[in-house]
C-alpha cells in the first residue's frame, strides 16, 4: 500500500512539473471587441397589432368587442433602428482560467411612448477549467452573470441572430388587455439569455459534445429586485454522432492540400430540461399557491457542404412551458399555463464558385401556442382559444468576410383571429414587414 502511495505521490509530483512548465510558457491574453446589430424596417403591408378601439361603436363580431380605431399608426411608416450594441472584453489569465466582461447598450420604451437607449452588464463571469485531457474531454466551472448554454448554443447552429432571435429567445406575445380604448401587449421569451448563477460544463472525448449543468438566481440579467431562496436550475446538452468522421474527413482535406470538406460537416441533436420555482410566500401573497416555471425541449441541425462551393443547413427547435401562477383574486387559487412550439429554418448558399459563399438564402417557419388549453371560446380578447401565432422568414444573407453581414428580409407575424389593423380600418390576421438588418463583430 506505501509503496502504491509513493509511486502516486511522484507521478503527481511529475505531472505537476509539466503542467507548471506549459503554464510558464503562456502569455496571459485580453481582447477587446465589439457586436452591433442596426437597420432599418419598412411596415410593407401597412398594418400593425391594434393599438386602440372605438368605444362609440361596439360589436360583439369584433376582437375587443368595439371594432377598432381607425389610423392608429402613421402610413408607410418606416424607421431606423439600433438592436443591439455589445462591448466585450474577453481575458486569457491562465490556461485554465478565463474571464468576460460584456456591456448591452438597448433600446426600451419609457414612460410617455418615447424610445430610449440604456447601459447594462450582460455578462460578467469567471471560468476555471481545471481537467483537461489530450482527447477534448475537460471539465470546468463558471460563476457569475453566466450565458444560458441553451440559447446561445442554438444561436450559434442558426447563425443569423441579426435577423431575428432562436425560437426559445424570441418574444412571443404572451397576452393582451384592454384597458378602456387602449390595448396593451405583453410579449415574453422561454427564459432570459443570462443569468446570476453557477456553471458545470462537460465536453466529452472528441468532439462528442458538450454538457451543462446550471444554477441559476432565475430572475434574468435585467432583474435584480429580489433574490428567492430556491434556484432554477437547467441542464442541457449538445451531441454529435458523426464528430469521429466529420474530424477524420477534415484531416484528410487538409493532407491534400483542401480547406474544404465534401458532404456531411455538422450533424447535431440536442436537449434541455430547466425546473423554476419562487416559494408561497416570494412575490406573492403569504400562503398563497407556488410559482413554477419548468421548460422542456430539443434541437437538430444538418449541414452539407457542396463539392466545390456552397451548402445547405437545416435545423429547428421545440420547447414546452409548463407555468403555475397564483390567482390574483384567490392567491390560494392556482392557474395552471401550458406553451409550446417549434422552429425550423433553412439557409442554402448556392454552389455557385463565383459567390464565393458569400449570399445566402433563408427560410424560417415557427409556430407558437401561449396557451395550450384551448378552453375558452370567446372571440372578443385574446385568449387561449385564439392566441396561436407564427412567423415567417424569407430573405437574402451576404456576408462579404467573417466581420459583416447584411440582410435583406421579409418577416410577418400571423395570429389565429384578425389582432391586425390595415390603416385604412380593415381587419386582418397578417402583420408584415421588410427588414434590412446589418452585423458587424470585431
């Protein structure tokens, strides 16, 4: 048994000298870059959701039950925007530790109907990768304002973010009042893109994927107004079957001298699963029913690359809510909310040689459902029996190098009831708009 321990002791002592030796030989590293999102949207089909209705002329036919205001929003309207704008600041301290630090400049409405611009800290964490081995597995801990694994993993596979957000990340309209003539929407993703919280994160031998394990504060990095002594916490992992021959095609590629693989180049099937719950008496009325937010769902993603140049990605998403909310008459009371959805895209890049792979085409289809049950019958609000909505996606993508991008694109968003008001006064299901959206990331 001693001489079992002896000969531990000196394999960790040896191994201790080489690690220490590769530490010596790194050179810390910070970089500094940026992302911005800005464009310009053009209401094309003249329409919007309805912002107002006329209380002189009720009709039990109409959505609201008054049929709606007439020139609610100015024709033609078309306008310049700024989506997003992201400093980071990325830090290589150690071979095993690793640091950001990003701001968010967005836009909000405030109080009088005006836009304004506002300063955030997006993310702010520290990662530590302590094991690390020659064949990809490794292990590491992130803390701080971390990014949900989820989303901006599923952001990567769909690759135009600037266009519009993944399915899960996207601002479905989840309900819709009427306060005397005016209606007020409120819109809501599956969780928010960061969190305070604790990350565990696996990445299995040879590219196989990637695991993670996270606790989260579960109120978003926008909200910090009350802390809640139990935690949300989500796993989620990225697998993908085809790495071992995806890995050995590029080796062969690059022995004779191409940067390019033919065929098969990403193959990859994912899931998540993320329990939220606040206590009776958090955010709510002392022994009232319990707040839960638990979500479920999956993700696939394909890319085949052309012989010479081009090549198609299709993938999607699919995610279920299921949310338990105290009544606001009856605290004890409990209302019970099912969503769900899916995703599904597809980008196909010509195998035209002369593009050089810089013009895409995209296609988008997603379907969303705030409320499953489908129990209530009334036409004159927006409820679970007429609250369904998709969005389409068509357009153009050039991307002249790795920094820039610009699109050009179509996207509408159609209800199950006529929610959409033409400025000429007529009803309508279908809310459309062309968009150009540009991105830029150094």
């Amino acid at each position: 048994m001693s001489k079992s321990l002896n000969v531990f002791f000196v394999l960790l002592f040896v191994s201790s000298l080489v690690y220490s030796q590769k530490k010596d030989e790194f050179k810390p590293d910070i970089k500094v870059g940026g992302v911005l999102f800005t464009g310009w949207d053009f209401n094309i089909d003249d329409a919007e959701f309805i912002s107002k209705v006329d209380t002189s002329q009720p009709d039990a036919n109409s959505i609201f039950g008054y049929k709606p205001a007439k020139t609610q929003f100015e024709k033609s309207k078309n306008s310049f925007f700024l989506n997003r704008a992201y400093l980071n600041l990325f830090a290589s301290l150690t071979p095993d530790i690793k640091a950001r630090v990003t701001s968010d400049v967005f836009s909000f409405t405030d109080g009088t109907g005006k836009t304004q611009y506002a300063l955030l800290v997006k993310f702010a964490n520290i990662y530590y990768t302590p094991f690390v081995c020659e064949n990809g597995l490794s292990l590491g801990f992130g803390l701080g304002i971390i990014s949900n694994s989820w989303l901006s993993t599923n952001e990567k596979y769909w690759s135009n973010r600037p266009v519009a957000k993944s399915f899960t990340d996207y601002d479905w309209t989840v309900s819709v009042t009427r306060n005397a003539t005016t209606i007020s929407k409120t819109t809501s993703s599956f969780f928010s893109s960061a969190d305070l919280g604790f990350e565990a994160a696996l990445n299995l031998p040879k590219g196989f994927g990637e695991l993670s394990f996270e606790v989260l504060q579960g109120n978003g990095f926008r909200n910090l107004s009350f802390d809640t002594r139990f935690k949300d916490v989500m796993f989620s992992a990225f697998l993908h079957p085809l790495a071992n021959r995806i890995t050995k095609a590029i080796e062969r590629a690059k022995k004779n001298g191409k940067d390019r693989v033919l065929g098969i180049t990403d193959l990859t099937l994912g899931g998540f699963v993320y329990m939220g719950k606040l206590d009776k008496s958090e955010n709510a009325a002392t022994n009232g029913v319990q707040y839960k937010r638990n979500r479920f769902g999956g993700m696939a993603h394909f890319r085949y690359n052309f012989k010479k140049s081009g090549f198609v990605k299709i993938g999607g998403e699919f995610a279920t809510q299921y949310n338990e909310d105290p009544s606001s008459s009856k605290p004890d009371s409990l209302i019970k909310t099912n969503a769900g959805g899916f995703s599904s895209y597809l980008e196909l890049c010509p195998p035209i040689e002369s593009l050089k792979e810089k013009i895409s085409l995209l296609f988008r289809y997603d379907m969303f459902d705030p409320n499953t049950e489908n129990s209530s019958v009334s036409i004159t609000s927006f409820n679970d029996n007429t609250d369904k909505q998709s969005l389409l996606i068509a357009g153009l993508v050039f991307r002249p190098n790795k920094f820039l991008g610009i699109s050009a694109t179509y996207q509408s968003i159609t209800y199950e009831k006529e929610f959409i008001i033409k400025y000429n006064g007529t009803s309508t299901k279908t809310d459309g708009k062309f968009f150009i959206h540009s991105f830029i990331n150094f």
